[in-house]
C-alpha cells in the first residue's frame, strides 16, 4: 500500500487480573485467565508464552515477598500452557516432595504472572505484572477415609472418617470443615461444589433415582489466617434405586348402597404417586386385589358382593417404582 511507513504493532498483553492460588494437600495451584487483548485494546495474534514469578520466605524468618521480592522462577512456553489448559483457564500445579513440604510448611510463599509475546527478533514484549498473591503453606491433613454414601427417600447420605494426622505426622487439630463435590460423569474437571459442613455427615437432597453421582470430600485446615485443603478423598458412585414405598393410605371409609360397596380415602401427596390397590376379604378368608388395573384417584366401586354378607377393605398406594405401601386400617361393611 502506498503511504507513509508505519512501525510494526507491539502486541504487548494486558495484565492478567484473576490470578488464584489454592494449597490442596502438597500441592500449590495457581489458576489464572490468559489475555486476549493488547494493550492498545485490539486483539491479540501472536502465540502468547507465560512466565511465573515466586519469592519463599521460611516460617519464623521476615523477608521480602511481594511484589519486590518477587524472581523469575518458571517460564511456560506456548506448549507447556496448552498441556496445562483446563477450559478457559490454565491451571498450573507447584507439588512439593515429602522432604521439600517437611521443610517448607509454615513458610510463606507468593507468586506473579506475567504473559508475553515475541516482538522483532524474537524479543519478548511483557505484560504488566498479574496481581500478586501470597499463602502460608499449611501441615494440612491428610485425605479423608473411608466416604460411604447411601440412598435414602430424599436424599442421599453422605458420611466419613475424621483425617488423625497431617501430611507431617502430626495431629491434625486445625480442621475447620469438609467440602463435598459431585460430578455425574465421575470425569477429570467434571466435578462441582455441592456443599460444605463442620461435621462428619451431609445429605444432598438432589438427585434423582436411576442416575449415577460420583461424590469426592477434602478437609479444610485453617492456620494463620491461611486456608488449604487436604487432598481428595477416593471417589465413590453411587446409583440410588427407588426402593421407598409411599405413604400409607389414611382415611378409607365403605359405605354399601344398593347393589355395590362405594369406597373413599384420603389422597396421597407424593409426586411419584401412580395410584392405589384395594384389597378385599370376607370373614375368616384371605384378602384379595379387586381392581383390575391400578386405581388413579381414590375412589372405588366394588359392584361384585353379595347381599347379607360382611366384607373387610383394605387399599395400599404405589409409586411410579412399583413399590407398594402397607395396608391402611382394615375397614368393615355388611351388606344387607
């Protein structure tokens, strides 16, 4: 194009602003959103590589940490940031060896980020600095043991064993609570917060029966003002089965008219109701099902008796399951 000449665009990133960071067991996670923008506002089109900066200061000692004191500690290059890509985010995990958290715990750590591109012979063209975050690594728990689940009508029952000790070996005295995520794939990434609780139980009021639920719980420690989780307990899936019958019926009264017992009770309230049985029997004799086929509202017409005989009606409930409830209160008629 004819004109007069124009520098190249220095595709410089916008500082990254979401910077997270989370202990979970011995392993320091920093979670963070790669830029789309340039400093000049317009989009970005060149490969974007990362860089972390980190600065340790041991526990009982004062130093600095952030932001001055902050070094180069690990680059990702475009590579390393599309292997550590979870969704929309890049999640970066720092695990410390047995011997490197022994010694560390306690200590506190803080780390920046900063993402660049590559300019004219390939010099790097930096962002701003992210926000800078700092955690003291906490001596957190060990995982939770021994998580069960059980179906019950409404909800499914969650319950474990209280961690003893710490990834150190000590006791582990700064519990403050458990988490609990669900996935319904039991996948990598699918699992999601369902709750939390202080106490060794949680009941998770939804769910539906014939669906599969994986279910994970970690411990959370609190100490000086810094919280961390344990690492995640083993999954365990569960696939409740509807095995609860309704309610029994109440309120059943027979009345005989002319030529036919006219029967009437109280209508049950459950969403997976189907409808009802009605159970006969004469004096001394064993009872029987009297409707053919299962009764949707509750009303019922017995046309079938006899004059000058005593009958006894019984009439149980059931659900879409199939499941039937007990006999309500056997009710008495005499037809004359």
């Amino acid at each position: 194009m004819q004109g007069p000449p124009h520098p190249p665009r220095a595709e410089q990133p916008v500082a990254i602003k979401d910077l997270a960071l989370a202990q979970r067991g011995r392993t320091l996670e920093l979670t963070f959103s790669l830029p789309e923008l340039a400093a000049d506002g317009e989009r970005l089109t060149k490969p974007l590589e990362a860089e972390i900066l980190r600065a340790v200061v041991a526990a009982g000692r004062t130093g600095p940490t952030a932001p001055s004191g902050l070094s180069l500690w690990k680059e990702l290059r475009v590579d390393d940031l599309a292997r550590y890509k979870q969704g929309e985010k890049v999640v970066f995990p720092l695990t410390l060896s047995d011997e490197e958290f022994r010694q560390q715990r306690g200590g506190t750590f803080a780390f920046g980020v900063r993402t660049l591109t590559r300019g004219f012979r390939h010099r790097a063209v930096e962002s701003d600095l992210s926000n800078v975050l700092q955690v003291i690594l906490v001596d957190v728990s060990v995982a939770v043991q021994d998580l069960q689940i059980r179906a019950e009508e409404h909800a499914l029952a969650l319950s474990w064993s209280a961690p003893a000790q710490t990834l150190s070996g000590g006791l582990a005295s700064n519990l403050s609570a458990y988490r609990i995520d669900r996935s319904q794939t039991g996948k990598p990434g699918s699992f999601q917060f369902r709750g939390e609780t202080p106490g060794l139980e949680y009941r998770d009021a939804e769910f539906e029966f014939g669906h599969a639920y994986y279910y994970k719980v970690v411990a959370v420690s609190k100490q000086d003002g810094s919280v961390a989780e344990s690492e995640e307990s083993a999954t365990v899936e569960i696939t409740p089965r509807d095995v609860f019958p309704p309610a029994v019926p109440r309120g059943l009264s027979a009345v005989y008219t002319t030529d036919a017992v006219e029967l009437i009770w109280t209508a049950n309230s459950e969403p997976d109701l189907a409808g009802y049985n009605v159970y006969r029997r004469e004096e001394g004799g064993a009872a029987q099902k009297i409707n053919p086929e299962i009764l949707r509202t509750p009303i019922a017409r017995d046309s079938s008796v006899a004059a000058g005989r005593k009958y006894f009606y019984r009439v149980t409930a059931l659900d879409l399951a199939n499941n039937e409830s007990p006999a309500c209160e056997e009710v008495q008629v005499e037809t004359r």
